[in-house]
C-alpha cells in the first residue's frame, strides 16, 4: 500500500533527479563551449609504449628502429628538430605511422659507438599537439653507453643574436686541422634560443666548433659557410647535483617549492660566437650600364690596385672618371663627356687582379660589352615628348596674356641638401649631387644664422667627400659649420652654384631650420670597468639595434652628447686592430671576430638629464647580455597547452578541480 509520505517522497526524489539532471545538463553545456567534442583539452602528451631495439640497447647490429605511442602521434618538421649523432653523411629516412615512429639509418654503423636520436619536441599527439618534450633515443653498437652531455649557446659574434638552426660538434681530435678534414664526431643544432645540448659523449678531451654546415659534409669546407669555434679544450663531466623546483597552484600562486636531486653534466655555459669570414678571393661578381650616364663594376673583394680601363671605342682616359666605394669593390665610373654619353654601346677593355685555383692574385684582361637599356633613341624620344608638352603650355600662356618662356629650360641638376628641420649642434650638413661635379662655384652658397630679428652671413667649411682620388670628382660635400645651439639658420643657394660633368646646372634652394638647444638633450655617461687599456669603441643603440652615436673610450670612460629623449641601449666592441670598425675572425690564423659585449637593460633618457651608468662587460654571461627588446631572434613559444583547462575553467565560472571530481 502507498502512503502518502511515499508519494512525498517519490516526488521529492524525481524533483531532486530533476535538479541534478540539469545540472549535469548545464556543465555538460558549459564544458562544451568551444569545444567541438563537449570535452576538457587533452593535456596528456603521448607515452612511449616500446621500442625497437629497445631504448639504451649495447651491442645493437640493426639500423631501423621502431618506437611505438598509446595514441596517434604526428613529427613536427623533422629534417630540422631531429639530430642524430654521430652524424649521418646520407640523411636518414624518419616517418611518422599512425601510432609509431620508424627510423632507418643509412649510413654504415660504427663499432664501439653510442648513436642518439634527439627528437627534440618534434613529437606531439596527434589531436591536441601536445608535445612529447625533449626525448632522445639511445643506443650503442659496443658494450656500454656513454651518457655524458655538453651543453651552451651560439651567438653572432657581431650583435650577440642567438642563432638557430646551426651545427654545434665535438671532436677528440685536438689538432686545429680537424675542423676541416674530418666530419664531426657528435652533433647537436641549436634552438630559438641558440641552446643546444650534445648527447651520448664519452670521457674524454674535446673541442667544440659550429658550423652553418652548407654542403652537408659536417666540416669546415667553403669559406662562406658561418663557423665558431671556441678555442680552449673541455672536458665533460657529471656529478650529482640538487635544484629548487617550482610547484605552481595556478598561473599566480605557487603551492610549493621542492628540492629535487639530479645529474649535473658539465660544462653547459659553452658559448661559442660564430662569424663569415671575410671574402679574399677577388673574382668579377657583374658589369653593368644600367643608366647612360655611368658604368658599375662589382668585385667580389676589394684591392690595392684599382682595374686598368681601356676604351675601344672611345677614349675612357678622357670620358670616365671614377667613384669608389671605401672597399674599392664596387666602382662607379661616370661619363663625362656628351659623345660617349650618347654611344648606346660601350666597349672596354678591363686589366684587374684576380684570385686563381692556387689562391694567389693574378693579373686577367677581359672584353666587355656595356650596352645601356636607356637608349639615344629612347631619351630623345622623350625629350620631344617634354619638349612639345611644355610649347603648348607656353603658346597657351602667350595667347593669354600670361608670363611664359621663350627658350625650352635645360634639365636641372638634381641636388639633395641633407638636414632636417631641427638638429643637434653635432650634426653634419651634407649636400649630394646626382653626379660628379665639374664645378662648385662657394660664392653661390650662403648660410645665414638669425640673432634678434636680423640674419647674419655665417662661415662655413666646404670639404668634398671622396675615396679615392686618382681621376675622381667629388658627388658629395660636407659644410662645417660651428652650430650656436637655439638658433635658426637659412641655407641659400644659388642657381648655377654645382655644374655636373655633362653639363647640368643647379637650381636656386632655400631652406630654413633650427639647431636645438641643450636643454632639449640628454647626456650619457658611461663609466666602464674591467676592460683595462684595451682600445674599446662604445655604440649608442635605438629600439632597432642600430648605432645612433660612438665613440672611442678613453680611459675606461665614454661619453655621448646631444641624445634626444628615448629608450637606448649600449654595445662596445674592443677594435683589435684599431682601425675604427668592427673585424671578422678568421679560423686558419687562429683569430676570433672581434670582442663584442651588450650593457643588459634599456637606458632611458629624459631632455636637460644626465645619465651614467657604471658597465663591467664582463660581469654578464655572453648569452644573457642583450635585451631582449632588441634581440630579433626571439625565443619560441613552447608547443603545450599547460592549463588551458584551467583558464576555461574561469571563463566559464566552474571550479577546474572540483569539476573533475564530479
């Protein structure tokens, strides 16, 4: 018999059924916002079921390996991440299948050897992406496993920018000819962050090279090829060793803190600087006649003795003068006579220095023929074209009364004049002319500085700027001038004040400006310490890495004036050789790239402020000096996916943990 208190309770029970039904109804809904599937992410990277061989196997004959997953797995730009050591002259053959992995090794096993697969993160499952982590295959064709480990970083020894991607190997041959006669022994390839870590080494004596391998022999083979080699001997080592690690409750409360007993393998700071040699062997790199009006001659390398030019159809003594750039390697030689100007084709004959298969210079004649894509025909066309558009404008004018000209102009010389609107009292004021000039008449250039309400004639300084002088005619002049700060100036040129070497005239210029006051600037004071008397250039840097400013340090003391506001940064080279600019290092003469050091943090700079800062280049390790701000090379982000379920959780207003409990 069914009481009533039965029936009170039965609909209490399917009230109560009810409730929960909805609940579980409503996470479910919640749990499957933005989530194809209704479920949480899959946080669980793949786990190695077997291997074959198996993993850490001594006396292994076979060649193909087999590494099978719970789950289905996927190979993330394997050619890049997976290393295999020692290293394989006939790349290996690596494939992702369904829930395995399959390697076969080309090359002929070594005896006695321990071969290492580093896998890197190139593993991942295959829905989710997440990354097995830094796994690495072992195995040894002798008795036993060598498991030692040498770790460290790679930078460009010219700005300090890790460098990824390139070789890092070891050899136990000491002698400096191993590098370029013999693969490496064990290899490893730097990531994002320049890092690496060579596996499987045995005790011993090594040194460590790197090399932008680009003929995939594993040696040091073509002088293009980026190399670095660290110079001093290692030897590897492990000891057991304890580190704190960092329990996380969340992504800003930490749960505890844990003291965990590991292996220690050493050294694992190696930094190894990596620099391109410079280019010595002298070959033609390309002739070119792009323009009428000059010819371009590009060498791979510059050299003492300028080419011989010889025209065989006009006369290149008379009609060509020469611009050269500071290497001498790329030459500029300009027409400056209207018959050759006019000659479609030019032909040369060229008497240079070359490097031949011995490596020694040698002297090579050479025939060219320099024909122009701007033709006689070409620019006479346009020239009527020109002409006739500016007679119906001037037989418009006339017919209405207007002012108009009576005789076509001449094309004028294009003239640059290089200031800005408002400068520093250090600021240099160029003018760039489109060709050498034939003649500069002083007398047509005026500079005005304004005091009260007057202008005053200011002195000036023309100097021509030029590399070589033999047959050269200056492009470019500098006017020096003592800048008062705060004050206004006006630049005034005349018409006819630069004639070019075929004729062309200048156009009257006026141009205003100002010189900042001091007030506007900062100073930057640098106090350096532990460099010695070593001859030390010190650079001023923008957000781009780029220089703004440098000087030479004298007595451990450098100093930049007139720095506008802004974030900056330091960087200081040590010019061995003291000629002014940073120098490449060169493997065979034993000789490192010169020294470069970053100051680790930004230095912001205020108007009217002084600011100093004292800089021990030596006190920060070679791969923690430069600011990550302007490092280009950034790390990447890791390929996890660590508490994504935990950041839904939030959004979606649920307790992470106590929804897993249900």
């Amino acid at each position: 018999m069914v009481t009533t208190d039965d029936m009170l309770r039965g609909k209490r029970g399917q009230g109560l059924a009810l409730v929960l039904t909805l609940a579980a109804m409503l996470l479910s809904g919640c749990a499957r916002m933005g989530q194809p599937d209704g479920g949480w992410y899959d946080e669980t990277p793949p786990k190695i079921v077997s291997t074959s061989p198996q993993d850490l196997s001594v006396q292994v004959t076979s060649k193909k390996i087999h590494i099978n997953f719970d789950e289905y797995i996927k190979l993330d730009n394997p050619s890049e991440k997976i290393v295999v050591s020692p290293p394989q002259i006939e790349m290996p053959e690596i494939k992702g299948q369904g829930k395995r992995i399959v390697v076969e090794l080309k090359d002929s096993l070594q005896a006695n050897t321990t071969y290492t697969i580093d896998f890197s993160d190139a593993i991942s499952d295959n829905n989710e992406g997440n990354p097995l982590g830094n796994y690495t295959y072992t195995f040894s064709t002798g008795t036993a496993i060598d498991t030692l480990q040498v770790a460290g970083y790679v930078l460009e020894s010219e700005n300090l920018e890790p460098i990824k991607g390139i070789l890092v190997g070891l050899y136990s041959d000491l002698s400096d000819s191993a590098f370029v006669d013999k693969p490496m022994q064990r290899v490893s390839r730097t990531d994002s962050r320049g890092h690496f870590v060579i596996k499987g080494v045995a005790a011993g004596e090594y040194k460590v090279y790197a090399l932008m391998d680009a003929d995939g022999d594993y040696k040091f083979s073509q002088k293009a090829e980026k190399l670095a080699f660290h110079g001093k001997t290692i030897v590897p080592e492990c000891f057991a060793d304890i580190r704190q690690d960092t329990v996380w409750r969340d992504s800003l409360r930490i749960d505890n803190i844990k003291r965990v007993g590991y292996t220690h393998f050493v050294p694992d700071n190696v930094v190894l600087k990596a620099f391109t040699e410079q280019q010595t062997d002298r070959f033609l790199v390309k002739a070119e006649r792009k323009d009428a009006d000059c010819l371009k001659l590009f060498f791979s390398h510059g050299d003492g003795a300028l080419p011989a030019i010889k025209g065989l159809n006009f006369d290149a003594q008379a009609s060509l003068c020469l611009e050269a750039n500071a290497r001498a390697d790329s030459l500029t030689y300009w027409v400056r006579d209207s018959l050759t100007y006019n000659q479609d084709t030019l032909d040369i004959q060229l008497t240079y220095m070359v490097t031949d298969s011995a490596g020694v210079l040698r002297q090579q004649v050479d025939t060219l023929e320099l024909v122009t894509p701007n033709t006689y025909a070409k620019r006479q066309k346009q020239y009527e074209k020109e002409y006739e558009e500016w007679k119906k404008r001037q037989e418009r004018a006339k017919r209405n009364g207007e002012s108009h000209q009576e005789q076509f102009p001449q094309k004028p010389l294009n003239v640059n004049y290089l200031v800005g609107q408002a400068i520093a009292p250090d600021s240099r004021l160029l003018i760039e002319a489109a060709r050498p000039l034939a003649h500069l008449d002083s007398t047509k250039i005026h500079l005005y500085q304004k005091r009260d309400t007057l202008w005053y004639k200011t002195p000036f300084q023309l100097v021509e700027l030029k590399k070589h002088a033999e047959n050269q005619l200056a492009r470019r002049i500098e006017m020096k001038v003592d800048w008062r700060p705060d004050t206004e100036y006006s630049l005034e040129i005349d018409s006819l004040a630069f004639v070019d070497v075929l004729g062309g005239i200048s156009k009257r210029h006026k141009q205003g400006f100002k010189v900042r006051a001091l007030s506007d600037f900062a100073v930057v004071k640098v106090d350096l310490q532990g460099m010695g008397d070593e001859n030390i250039v010190v650079q001023l840097l923008n957000k781009n890495d780029a220089v703004v400013k440098e000087t030479f340090a004298s007595k451990a003391y450098a100093e930049f004036k007139y720095v506008l506001p802004g974030d900056y940064y330091l960087r200081l080279f040590v010019d061995t050789n003291q000629n002014g600019v940073w120098d490449t290092g060169d493997f065979r003469a034993g000789r490192q790239a010169e020294e470069v050091y970053y100051f680790p943090e930004m230095l912001t700079c205020k108007a009217n402020w002084d600011v100093l800062r004292h800089w021990d280049p030596n006190r920060t390790e070679g791969f923690r000096q430069k600011p990550q701000e302007i490092t280009r090379q950034k790390p990447e982000r890791e390929r996890k996916l660590k508490q994504r379920n935990l950041e839904r959780a939030r959004k979606l207003g649920i307790e992470y943990a106590k929804t897993l409990k249900l």
